[in-house]
C-alpha cells in the first residue's frame, strides 16, 4: 500500500511540475509576443548573449518564431 501511495504522490508532484513549467512556458510567449520587429528581437538576442540554458533557448525559439511569423505576415 505504500508504494501505491508513493506512486500517486510522485505523480501527482509530476504533474504538478509539468503544469508549473506550461504556465511558465506560456507566460514567456505572451510577453515575448511584443517582439515582432526585427531591431527588438536583435537587440533582446544580443542581451541573452550566448547563454546556454534552457530559458535562453526557449527565448531564442520564441523569437525565431516571432521573426518567421512577421515575415510571413509581410509576405502575404
């Protein structure tokens, strides 16, 4: 019973953590969406410099995203 019960905490505790991280994930998105020219984006690029974790990265994607999303909206 024990290990049942050890089981539902850790996953509860997983689960919780999975939905800290979507919350955290999707509140960089929103504040990120801002950046849509491509001066903005440079220049936050150029202060995440060349940091290597994963906030950094997933700030990078993001960006990546922006940029390719007004670029598209330009093109159409």
């Amino acid at each position: 019973m024990t290990t049942a019960l050890n089981l539902v905490h850790r996953l509860r505790d997983e689960l919780a953590d999975r939905r800290a991280s979507h919350q955290a994930h999707a509140a960089m998105h929103r504040e990120l969406a801002t950046y849509t020219s491509s001066r903005d984006i440079d220049d936050l690029l150029d202060l995440i410099g060349t940091d290597h974790n994963h906030t950094a990265d997933a700030m990078r994607d993001v960006l990546a995203h922006n940029r390719y999303r007004v670029a598209m909206h330009r093109a159409s």
